[in-house]
C-alpha cells in the first residue's frame, strides 16, 4: 500500500497548510490553534470524489495482518496504517509492537452499578505501560523520517517514557522537561532507562510546556507533546481497535480521562473517520472526567463561556495534573459533538473507584481511575443509561505510580470516606511462625463472611 499524502488543517481557520511549512510549536501563527491532520478523503476536505478507504476491504485487511510476522502489521497501531497515511515511506515506522490492547469486563463493578455492559479498553498494556504508545510510534516516526536528531517533550511522566523508549529505538536523542516532585517515580525511572536527557524543573507541568516551546522555536528539536497532530493519529487507533474488538458494534459511551485533552480529541477523531468511511453507522458519547483539582474543561463546560480559564493544578492523580491544556479546544468539540458530558472527580472518589478496579485484578494508575469516578457522576446525573453500552479508558498500568496504591492501603492517603475501608489491605507484618499466620487469616476469613 502506497501512502498517500496528507495536509494540516488549523482548527480555528480551517486554513490547510503543507505538512513541512508547519511552526515548531505545531500553532497557527495567525490563530494561536492547533493543526489536525486532514487527508484526501477526510469530512472536512469536503471533496466527494476523493478516492476513499474501502471498508470492507480494510477489515479483511486488517483482519489478515494479525497472522503476519512484519513488525509494522504487529502493531495495533500501524496495522491500521491505511487510515493513517502520514509516512512518505511505512518502512520508516518505529515500533514497539503498540496497541493491541485487552478489553476487559468489570462483572462486580457493572453489578454494583446496575449496568449489564461494562468495559474496559486497558492501554496501560502498552510496551511502556500506558496510552502513549500509541501516539509516540506515530509522531517519532514522522521525526525520524524526516531527519531529526533531537526530539523533546514536557510530560507528568508517561509522555516521557513513551517518547524516551520510541526514541532509543529510532536511534535519537531524547529531553525531557517534568516538573519536579510532581511525577511518579516509576515514570521518571523509565525516561532515565531508556536513555533520555531528564530534566527536572523547578515548575508545574504547564510551567515545563511554556519553556519547552521557546526552546524548540530556537534549535532544531521536535517537539513531541500532543499539540503535535501525528501524536493523535497514532491515538485514533484504540477507537478502531475498539470496533474491531467487538466485531464492529460500536459501544454507546466512551469515557476518558482529561489532562492535556489529546485524548478524547483523538478518540473523536477515529470514531468519526471511521463513521464517514462507513465502518460503523454512529459514533458514541464521547465524555471526559478530569480530576476536581485539574478540572479547566469541567469548569468551561459548566459556566459554557468561550475561552478557557487555566487553572492552578493539584491533584495525586499527577498524570492529569495540568492546569492549562493544550487541546481543550478540540476535546470540547468531540464531546459536544458526540453529545458527551465532561465531569470531575474528587481524590476519595478516584482513591475508591482505582480501589475497584484493582479489586477486579486489573489494576490501573490513578489518572486512568477517574473513568469510573466519572461514569458514577454521569449515571446519577443521568448522562449515561444503565441500559448503555459503556467502554473506559484505563490509560496507566497500576505499576506506573506504586507509591500511590500503598498509600491508599495504609490508609495515608486522607481518603476518609466510608466506601474505601471494604478495600483497604494494608500490609501484614508478622512474626515468622504459624500461629501468627492462622490468626491473621481466621481474622480476614471471619472479617470477609
Ligand atoms: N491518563 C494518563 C495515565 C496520562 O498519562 C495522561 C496524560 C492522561 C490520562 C490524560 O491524557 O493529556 O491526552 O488528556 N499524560 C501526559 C503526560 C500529559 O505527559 O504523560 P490527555
């Protein structure tokens, strides 16, 4: 398959510019928005007689790669690449073998919850452990094809594993900008494993951005946050993946975390192609949970003005800890258009929903736990039906940030709700002998009757 060429359209103009004429810091210099990428075939182009993706063509396709060995068809990403046409050369891909990720069921969750259909689409099973995978095989690629020798981020973390790996791999060399203190230290020591320069700066996350991009408007270093639209090519796939996962039938309501609001932007944009290339014939809810202490989106959403207010963020679900993101933009767009909601989640209500989900051995990172805080909120504000078909987006594998869940055990996290307790296990220290051992286990027995 040749890939065909694509173009940048600026989401506030709608001006489209040639991929190679784009700003270092991937902003319309007239409108200060972002770019998404735009093929021949995309809505937005409008042109009826534009060549399209052939449907049913393209499941058998991809259905066949699955048995190949080639790396590019391996990955969960790329085997999609005839929706993502963003490399002169696909030999040029760099790839983990991403994606390819697990939909799990909650059965105790659902049943708690009245809901008959719940589940989880767990991208914390990537090769770095969390959803950004995706995103970074696609984008470092584009860095790589095009010659770069340096590419950087400013990250709470998981950004800058996934780009620190993608980069070892393509053979570049990485910087990372994360704001001191504020990360989690499984994320930190991944960036230093796979050889990325690690910065800790004495800033918040949105304090790293801002500096990040005077660097790159100075030297010739790509810049790999997800105001880079190639990012969110690669993180359209998970919503293919979705469908495909379930033979096509398309789930009413998507529910994400919101942060930098890449996410949810990118979710909405392979639900939307896949809908106008005729895959499926609707597109779900797409809504957004952020954490009460990062919350700029849910505040916008709920006074409805027309600009955001950037917030001051604090939150230990530290991956979302982002005050002022870069993609609110878009993500308002999906959720309005999809008629999503966009909730918050408080720390006892993302403590006690992480608790559950770990409960059910699946195991997630804080961030990942506001999906089912959130879809607790929408159930009872009536934004989401029992009777819906509802998918969450587990976005960080639970060893992403350990400290955090033994935090929560020992009961050290201020978590001073009553719903907690039932999944506290704190720690046994006992002396080495039998007896010791039979009364801790006839006090659990007799606790769990
Ligand atoms: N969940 C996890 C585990 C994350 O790491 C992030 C973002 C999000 C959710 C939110 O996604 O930003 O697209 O809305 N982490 C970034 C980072 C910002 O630097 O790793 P978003």
């Amino acid at each position: 398959m040749s890939f065909v060429s694509h173009q940048l359209r600026c989401i506030g103009s709608g001006e489209r510019i040639a991929p190679d004429a784009v700003s270092s810091d991937f902003r319309d210099p007239a409108t200060g928005e972002l770019y998404e990428v735009e093929y021949s075939w995309s809505e937005t182009r409008g042109d009826a007689a534009a060549p399209r993706p052939n449907a049913q063509a393209l499941r058998h396709l991809w259905a066949e790669r699955r048995d190949s060995t080639l790396p590019i068809d391996a990955s969960g990403v790329w085997r999609y690449r005839d929706l993502l046409p963003i490399l002169k050369d696909e030999n040029n891909a760099v790839t983990l073998r991403e994606g390819n990720t697990p939909l799990y069921d909650l059965p105790r969750t659902s049943k708690l919850l009245g809901l008959d259909f719940l589940l989880t689409k767990h991208q914390g099973m990537n090769p770095t452990g969390s959803f950004k995978d995706t995103g970074m095989t696609t984008a470092l690629s584009v860095a790589a094809e095009r010659g770069y020798k340096w590419v950087a981020c400013a990250s709470t973390g998981n950004t800058s594993a996934a780009m620190a790996a993608y980069a070892a791999r393509a053979g570049l060399r990485a910087i990372v900008f994360i704001p001191e203190g504020k990360i989690a230290w499984g994320k930190l020591s991944q960036s230093m494993d796979y050889g990325a320069l690690t910065v800790q700066l004495k800033t918040d996350f949105d304090g790293c951005v801002k500096l990040l991009t005077e660097i790159v408007r100075k030297n010739p270093i790509y810049l790999l946050n997800s105001v880079n639209p190639y990012r969110l090519e690669g993180q359209k796939t998970p919503a293919i993946e979705i469908c495909e996962q379930l033979d096509w039938q398309v789930p009413d309501h998507v529910i994400v975390p919101g942060g930098n609001l890449a996410n949810g932007s990118a979710l909405g944009k392979g639900f939307t192609e896949l809908k106008h290339l005729g895959f499926i014939d609707r597109v779900p809810k797409i809504s957004v949970i952020q954490a009460a202490g990062a919350n700029p989106l849910f505040q916008w959403f709920t006074n409805e003005e027309k600009q955001l207010h950037p917030v001051t963020a604090d939150t230990r679900a530290t991956a979302i800890r982002i005050g002022n993101p870069a993609s609110w933009r878009k993500a308002a767009r999906v959720i309005e258009a999809t008629g999503g909601w966009c909730e918050q989640a408080d720390e006892n209500e993302i403590a006690v929903a992480k608790a559950q989900i770990g409960a059910e051995g699946i195991g997630c990172e804080p961030a990942s736990a506001v999906t089912l805080a959130g879809l607790k909120k929408l159930l009872k504000s009536g934004h989401v039906q029992t009777g819906e078909r509802v998918v969450l987006l587990l976005t960080g594998h639970t060893l992403k940030d350990p400290e955090y869940t033994i935090d929560f055990h020992k009961d050290l996290l201020a978590t001073d709700v009553a719903e907690a307790a039932p999944y506290r296990r704190p720690p046994l220290v006992l002396d080495a002998n039998e007896s010791s051992v039979m009364r801790a286990l006839e006090a659990e027995m007799a606790g769990s009757l």
